[in-house]
C-alpha cells in the first residue's frame, strides 16, 4: 500500500468515526461495518502481508547490519587500547612499558590513588 492510500484511508476513517459519531449509533456502525469490509478484502489482505514481510526482511538486515557495525567498532577499540593506534604504547603518557601500567599522575609506574 503506498503511502498516500494509507494516508487517505486513515482521513477517511478519522473523518467516518467523526461523522458517525454525530449521527449516532447506528451510523457509526455502518461505517465500521464498511470499514472492516475493506479491510477484509483479500487484496488488502494480501498487500498488508506483503508490507509485514518487508518490513521483517528490512528490519532483520538492518539489525544484522547494526551488529556487524557494533562488532567493528568493538573490535578497533579493542584493538587500539591493547596496542595503541600504531601498535606502540610509546605515545602514551606515563606508560610504564615494564609492567603495561599507566600512573594517574603520569610519571611512569605511579599507581592509581598514590
């Protein structure tokens, strides 16, 4: 269903349910009786299974998409904090390159909290 027939069946059923409710009940039942008529209708039904499946397929491959993104950047992370960008910690301030700790005062081998 495009867009703008969704659209016009969504107007057309607000301005229904609005003219049926001020001619009362019986009225408003008519309009919801045609309503499910249409909606029962097996081209209708056919095309709202046809947009549940793309919208699965759509939404399966842009969630495996999503994963693969987030493992890549998962992985350069990893990567990068156990190597630094060039692979040598030599960058890093503080690094004490005996023992891999970096002091929180950045003079090498100072411990965190001393």
């Amino acid at each position: 269903m495009k867009a703008g027939t969704k659209l016009t069946l969504v107007a057309g059923v607000g301005a229904g349910y609005v003219l049926g409710a001020r001619a009362g009940r019986e009225q408003y039942d008519k309009i919801v009786a045609a309503v499910r008529k249409v909606a029962d209708a097996p081209a209708v039904r056919q095309t709202a299974n046809v947009l549940q499946v793309q919208a699965f397929e759509i939404t399966k491959n842009t969630a495996a998409k999503g994963r693969d993104a987030v493992g890549h950047v998962v992985e350069t992370v990893r990567h990068r904090g156990d190597h630094g960008e060039d692979g040598d910690e030599s960058h890093v301030v503080g690094a004490d390159r005996s023992n891999g700790v970096v002091g929180a005062s950045g003079s090498p081998g100072a411990k965190p909290g001393r």
